[in-house]
C-alpha cells in the first residue's frame, strides 16, 4: 500500500466479468474510503490485446505483460477473472510469492486447487478471496465460513447452475423436450456455444466442490464429486414427475454421513413442497442444514455480469479492510480434517425408473421379484397402455444401495420378452 493510504488494484482478464468489475468499481469508487478507510483506483488491467478498443477504459490502465504487474510493488491488490486453470494458477501463485492479496472468480481452479492456493495464502499472511466462484451474487462462502461457523454443517445441497435450471423449467412449464429449451437458453444467451460443462453437471460439479470443502472442514475436488447431466431428461419424465406431485431439478449435494462424504452432481426428484423446487428459470439457491442453526436458504441470480462483480467487489472490500488493519490471511483454508469420499455405488438413494414393458399380466410381478431380491421395495407405481401389446410402466423405489440397484438394472435388460427399454432412471430426493 503507498503511502497516501490509497489500495492499487490490477485486474486479470477484462471479458464480462472483468468488465463487470471495472464498471461496478467506478460507480463504488467515490464511497469506498467511507466503506474501508482507504481510497483505490485501478492501476492496470491485464489484456490479450492492448490495441483492441475499449471504451470508457484509458489504453495506459491496459497491459497484455502479466510481469508489469506482479513487479509492480505498489499494487495491493489482483482480481483474477480470466477464468480456467492455466495461467490463473501460475499467476495467483506468483502473485502470493509476491504479497499481493487476491480474489478470484475461478471455480475451475478453486475446485481443483484451491487447497494449495489457500495454504499458499495462510503461508505468506495474504487473503485469497472467492465468493464470486460460487453462486454469482448470492452470498454463500462468507456466510458459510464465518456465520455458520458455530455450526456442524451436516448437508449443503443447491441449485447452482442457471443454464440447465432455465432449460428445466422451460420443459416444466411449457411442456418443450429438452432439444427445444436449449435452444431457447442458447437464443437468450443462458447457454454458451458449447453448453457441456452446464448440461452435463461438470460446472455445478466444480462448485460443489467449493462447498462441501467449507462445510466439511476436508477437501473435496471436482474429479470426488459424482456428475450427471440433464440431456437425457425428456418431456415425458417431466409429465410423469408432475402427476406424483413433484419437479425435476438438478442439484448439488453433498452430505456427512458416518462412512464419510457424499458429493453428486444429478437431476433429482424434489417434492413440489421443498424449498428448491420453486428456484426457477436461471436463479440459483443453496440450501444448508447446521446443528445449531437448522435449515437456511440462500437466493438470488447465480450468474450474470453485474451479480458475478458484486461479489468480487466485496470481497475486494474485505481485502482492503484487512489491509487498513493489517490482518490480512486471518481466515484460511479451514479444511483441518481428511474425510474419505464415499463412492456413489454405496451410496442409498430411491429411483424413479420408467420402462417400456409388455403389457401382459406377470410383468410387474417380475420386476417386484427382481427388486425385492435386493431388497427393494416398490413405494409407487403408474402402468399406461401406449400401443397394442406394449405399456410403459413407471415406479418409484424405497431406499437401495447404488450397487444393489445397479445389479438389478442388469437383471432388467436380460429380461427382453418382458422389458423392451429402460427409457429413464432419476433418482429421488428424500
């Protein structure tokens, strides 16, 4: 810090993001010596291309030169959004060798080595800040890691990832199959180009990773958590759901059980009544159950320019707190315990499975007779006749560990006189 008492910020990235957090700096820049105690201005700004026009922003502030910064003594503070793990990760480190403080918008670093980073940062006495890399605007790793604190936090589920919430309420509401609401989210911009990382649970799958490693005190990477995807969610799934009073949504959750620590990433079945079943179109919410606080929510827009920058302006505040009262680094890691993963397949879940079958009497006794011989139960069933000779027939199964139903599945497809297809298998929220 110089010694006017006024913070140097660099910003590593300046797409929709970094611009967010340029614009919103600005507007914030006339209060932040009442907020904080200390002024700020933005010192430099790292780019791919300096000649590349930029309104509203001085060609000086803008450097394609990562050294230009990290020797910059004067700087105090670097803003990572540049997103992915390379250079991000060679740069935050350096910039921690360094003393700079940092905060960063990175999930896919932080999912994968955010440990390293946070001990790095508990090393040299610097904070490394990530509220944005979870849930956009919505404050969850603040409050999860001082205002919970006092808590044993024994399950964090959420909906985290706009894109395929938007998709699956467009297909709840207006009955679309899935190939049409994507196209919809990609028409609106929720969807990117290449939606794989949102469709196929990986980007819900990072964040997780994030949270379960707060709640738990015990890192959890992205490669721990379980990920399904929504692509094979279809307009009939939805209809079926619907009638048995609930929705589907894809959701993040992990739990600590007594064999350790279930992390999955999975369109799930969630009672109509719950709280996340009513978090629609592209809003996030994470839910929490503490020991001593019970059960909390938090909501609101889990992605986007503005809501993403909000969240890397506090947590730029925050440093610039800490930097007046020379406390940087005072919250770390915090993941002072090493609980095992629990492997999926032994994990106890319900399923909603619906088939194709023939429709001639002794069928479903078959399929009872498969499940009960793993020691599964049918809580709810609907058979529909759909052509000459055929019905499609939809259950819902009481509680049965992963592998024990799994092995049933292979029962099921060897039973081709009587089972013609497994269209669908969900599993069930309790």
């Amino acid at each position: 810090m110089t010694e006017t008492n006024q913070v140097r910020i660099a910003i590593l990235g300046l797409g929709t993001v970094g611009g967010g957090v340029y614009q919103l700096f600005q507007s914030q820049k006339d209060s932040l010596e009442a907020k904080t105690g200390l002024s700020a201005e933005i010192a430099a700004i790292l780019v791919r291309d300096v000649k590349k026009p930029r309104e509203g922003i001085a060609p000086s502030l803008l450097t394609d030169n990562f050294d230009d910064i990290l020797h910059d003594e004067t700087i105090d503070i670097i803003v990572e959004v540049m997103g992915g793990i390379e250079p991000a990760r060679t740069y935050i480190t350096e910039a921690l060798h360094a003393g700079k403080n940092v905060v960063t918008a990175n999930k896919d670093l932080m999912a994968t080595h955010g440990g390293e980073l946070l001990d790095l940062a508990q090393e040299v006495g610097r904070d490394l800040l990530f509220e944005a890399s979870v849930a956009g605007g919505i404050p969850i790793i603040r409050p999860m890691k001082q205002c919970l604190a006092g808590n044993r936090i024994t399950e964090v589920m959420g909906i985290v990832n706009g894109t395929t919430n938007y998709i699956l309420t467009k297909m709840d509401d207006e009955g679309m199959e899935f190939s049409d609401a994507l196209a919809k989210a990609t028409e609106l911009g929720y969807a990117e180009a290449d939606p794989t990382a949102d469709i196929e649970g990986y980007d819900a799958g990072r964040k997780l990773a994030i949270l379960a490693s707060i709640a738990f005190h015990s890192r959890v990477t992205f490669r721990d958590v379980y990920t399904e995807g929504i692509s094979h969610i279809t307009a009939a799934d939805i209809r079926y759901v619907k009638d048995m009073g609930c929705v589907i949504k894809l959701v993040a959750i992990a739990r600590e059980t007594e064999k350790g620590i279930e992390a999955s990433v999975q369109p799930m079945l969630l009672p109509a009544d719950h709280p996340l079943a009513s978090v629609k179109d592209v809003f996030n919410a994470v839910f929490v159950r503490g020991d001593a606080v019970g059960e909390t929510m938090f909501y609101g827009r889990g992605a986007g320019r503005f809501p993403t920058a909000s969240a890397c302006m506090g947590d730029i505040i925050d440093v610039m707190r800490n930097i007046r009262f020379y406390c940087t680094g005072r919250i770390g890691c915090g993941c002072y315990r090493h609980v095992p993963i629990e492997p999926m397949k032994e994990t106890v879940q319900r399923y909603f499975l619906r088939m194709q079958v023939a429709d001639r009497p002794g069928v479903l006794a078959a399929i009872a007779s498969v499940l009960g011989g793993v020691g599964v139960s049918i809580k709810q069933v609907v058979q529909k006749p759909t052509k000459a000779g055929q019905a499609e027939l939809v259950l819902i199964t009481d509680q049965v560990k992963e592998k024990d139903f799994l092995d049933a599945l292979e029962r099921f497809k060897s039973m081709t006189d009587m089972i013609q297809d497994i269209s669908s298998l969900i599993r069930v929220h309790e």
